[in-house]
C-alpha cells in the first residue's frame, strides 16, 4: 500500500473525493457509539452478578477470625480481603490497607494527606514553594485532574514501549527536591497498553531522591488484566525492588476491583512500606470509622483466592479480546502502509493507543463524533488537556459489542484518512 505522502496531489484529491463519499454513506447511518470510557460491558458486569447472591439476611458475616462485619473494627480491611488483595497485587498481607471502592479515592487521599500533612512527618506541600509530579504521556486524565487540582505542576516524560524515559526521570528526581511524586501504570498501561520492562523496574528502584519524601504512585490498575492465556506481561515487584535498592518507602501501589467485580461498588486498596503504613493509618483513624466490610466479605466468598480471581478474569477476557481484535484488525486492514498514524497491539488492560500525524488527533476526533462515535477527548492523555503534537487517541473498546466495535472502527478509520489527506494536502 503506498503511503499518502508519497502521492501526488491528483491522487490525493482522488481519494479524498471518494472517502468523502463513504463519509456521507456513514453520516446516513445515524450510528450513536460511546468509545470514551473504559467502562466494563454489560456481559462482563453480568459475570459477577451471582456475588450478590453469596450474602444475604441469613448469612454468618463473621471473618474467619470471628470479627462481625456489621460492625466496627478491623479499619484496614478483614483479614481474608487484605490477603486476596496482596496476593492480587502480589505483595504480602501486612503490606496491605483495604478501602473503599475506587483506588482513584486512594490517590487522591495519599495526595491530600501529604499537601495538608506531609509525608511521614516532612513539610507539608502546602507549605511549599513549588511541587512538582513528573507525568510518562500518554497516561492516565483521572490522575493528571488529581494533580492539577491541587496545583501540582506537571513535567512531561515520554512514554516509550518499555516503560518512561527513565534517563529524564533520573535527571528530575535525583536533582530536583520539588519533584515530589510520578504517577505510573506500569502494566498494560493507560492508554498504550504496554508493561514497564524489569531494566525501568530496577531503575526507578535505584532512584537517588533529591527530595525525602519523593514517592512513586505506581497504579497497578490492570495487574491480571490479561487479554490473552498464551501471551501474558509479567513485571516486577516494585515494592520488592524498592527494598532491595534501599528505598522501603519510596512507593505506593495501588489497586481495585473495579474492572473485575462492579465498577463504583468494588474494592480497592493500597500496598507499602510499614513505615509508610503506620502514617497513613494515624490519619485515617481521624478520616473514617471503617470501610464496608460487607462488601469485602462478599468478593471474599464470591472469589475465594487468587485462583478464582484469575479464573474470573479469563472470561472477562474472552468476553474483551473479539472487541480489541475488532480494532486492531480494522486499523491493520485499513490503514498499515499508509504512515498516517501508528498504534500498539496491547497484550492486556482496557485502550487501544492511536498516534495520527501530528495536529490531526483534535479533528479526527470531532469528526467521529459528528458521524456519532464518542472518543475520549484528543489531549485528555496529556497534563492540562494538552497534547503538543495534537497527534494522541486513545480508544476504550470495552463498552459497545463486537459487532458495534467493528462499525466504530471502521468510522475511525475513515476519520483518520480523511483528515490526513486534508492536513498533506494543506502542507503541499
């Protein structure tokens, strides 16, 4: 297939005329697809419909340790639910907090608390001059709102397949005492789908902090999110690495349910040093009497361990794999030779990462929307909604069916040369 900059402008203005012909045979259709959100389909919120059976007014809702769940007491989760956790996000029990039903809540409290209190006893980052978060891009919207929220500024550090650049992680953290965190998705990361190798583990476990109380936000958000039985990432242990480096409290992991049982009504949890848990502890004493016990008895029972969670997230990704192969398999078809936009096969996780040519992503993305497919908003994978090269996508295929997925993408696609032969043409 030849690529659209190598064509002369006749042929350009050719195929424009007729993709703008397929883009009123789409514009008829009258199709109204939502690609924005990774939001769980409804035949994966239906795997875990029987959970709500398991407890019911009958039920003993006592812990394993005689503990009842309907009262007050064990603040830092049930026994048993710390234990499906940690081993979830493979660290030990006693390195683990539950909480609530959404990690993002975690992060922004671990925030919270360290602008209004400090860290471990540092000065509080209200009391600051300047600080400052690095952010690998294309990442994650929700954790860049929780930063800018609180007047964080934000350093860009480029994203590659192996995990951050991590010679300009290096320079900023073991040089710049304002630098006080780096928020990371290390596996199947949001949007591109890749895993950070064991060299960019060993890396940031080796960092040489500036400031004490630096800290790695490492989001293990899609940490058994795997798309495929026979090829599936593998990372290491952070929290591991950080103690062998020297460094026990540089890192907080974090982790839910959110995409395995209900989205909003899951549980979710935070895994570090006992230094840092001791601290964060202290505070949430004053914070909270307890989170719903009930609720972590019932992923208990229904999942029983790690194997059974391992076992639901096998069906959650055969239900998932034929809506990222419908993508995957358009993009490929449609646009592989064309040198108009690149993007990454994930092997797990939740997005589809689409790199257009550069200033191009804003009104690919208008015009799906106009042909009624919603994408996430072209900048969103940026700090302050701010892509410089205007070139990032990130694709949720999640929601809609298969079959609709495949009516999306082809749209997408459509959008995608459209555009670009719009933008050569402009440029000749």
């Amino acid at each position: 297939m030849k690529a659209y900059k190598d064509m002369s402008k006749e042929e350009l203005l050719s195929i424009k005329k007729a993709l703008e012909e397929e883009y009123k045979e789409a514009e008829a259709k009258g199709l109204k697809l939502n690609m924005a959100r990774g939001k769980p389909g409804e035949s994966q919120l239906a795997l875990a419909m029987p959970m709500l059976d398991v407890i019911n007014s009958t039920s003993d809702m006592h812990t394993v340790l005689g503990n009842d769940t309907r009262n007050y007491g064990d603040l830092d989760g049930i026994g048993e639910c710390r234990k499906l956790m940690a081993d979830m996000m493979e660290v030990e029990k006693d390195n683990v907090i539950v909480c609530g039903n959404s990690s993002l809540n975690i992060m922004y409290d671990t925030v919270a608390r360290s602008m209004s209190f400090g860290v471990n006893g540092s000065t509080p980052w209200c009391k600051l001059d300047k600080v400052k978060f690095l952010c690998p891009v294309p990442g994650y919207d929700r954790h860049f709102k929780i930063t800018e929220l609180f007047g964080i500024e934000m350093i860009n550090i480029p994203l590659g397949t192996d995990g951050p650049d991590m010679n300009m992680v290096e320079q900023y953290v073991n040089n710049d005492e304002a630098v006080k965190g780096i928020w990371c998705v290390p596996k199947y990361s949001n949007p591109t789908g890749i895993s950070y190798s064991d060299e960019v583990i060993k890396r940031f476990a080796n960092l040489k902090p500036a400031a004490e109380d630096f800290r790695i936000y490492w989001d293990n958000a899609y940490c058994i999110h795997h798309l495929y039985e026979d090829t599936q990432d593998t990372i290491l242990n952070i929290l591991d690495e950080c103690k062998k480096a020297g460094n026990p409290d540089m890192v907080y992991i974090f982790a839910s349910t959110s995409k395995i049982s209900f989205p909003g009504s899951g549980i979710s949890a935070i895994a570090t040093s006992p230094t840092n848990l001791d601290y964060i502890m202290k505070k949430m004493t004053v914070q909270t009497i307890g989170h719903d016990k009930i609720n972590q008895l019932r992923h208990v029972r229904f999942f029983k361990d790690i194997d059974g969670l391992k076992a639901h997230m096998k069906q959650h990704g055969e239900l998932l794999r034929p809506k990222f192969e419908a993508v995957l398999n358009t993009l490929e078809e449609e646009l592989d030779g064309l040198e108009i936009g690149s993007w990454i096969k994930p092997r797990g996780g939740y997005f589809i990462s689409f790199d257009s040519l550069p200033g191009c992503a804003k009104a690919i993305v208008s015009m799906c929307k106009d042909l009624g497919v919603v994408l996430t908003g072209a900048g969103a994978t940026y700090p302050y909604g701010q892509d410089p090269l205007d070139s990032n996508i990130r694709i949720a295929p999640s929601f809609p069916t298969p079959e609709e997925m495949l009516a999306a993408s082809k749209i997408f696609v459509l959008c995608v040369k459209l555009v670009s032969v719009k933008k050569l043409l402009e440029e000749l």
